[in-house]
C-alpha cells in the first residue's frame, strides 16, 4: 500500500482523501442530479429550479390578472 505523509485514515483503515477524490470524479452528486431534473421539469424539484413563477404566469395569462 502507497503510504503517504498526507494521508488520514478512518478507524477502519479508509484514506479519506482518496475517497474525497475518487467522489470527485464520480460525475454528479445527488443535487446536482436534482437541479437538472428541476431544470428539465422533474418532480417534486421545485426547491432546486431556478423558474420565476409569477413571470411564467404573467406569460400564460397574460400582463393583467
């Protein structure tokens, strides 16, 4: 096994910061699965979109309500 200076270790023996960077190049974390689904209309994603509401009802029903 490669000993490194800077390596921490769990109690069970894990290099932490080899998981930190094997996670890195994983792709995406959950969230960020989240925010393309609230992106692309998923459901029940509404925290993670970034749609202006009242601007889209302003298009559906037009300036005055």
């Amino acid at each position: 096994m490669n000993e490194r200076s800077d390596a921490q270790f769990t109690s069970s023996g894990t290099d932490i910061n080899e998981v930190k960077r094997k996670n890195a190049e994983a792709g995406l974390s959950y969230n960020d699965v989240k925010k393309l689904l609230a992106q692309s209309g998923g459901y029940g994603t509404a925290k993670y979109s970034d749609t202006d509401t009242e601007e889209v009802k302003q298009q559906i029903h037009g300036k005055e309500q």
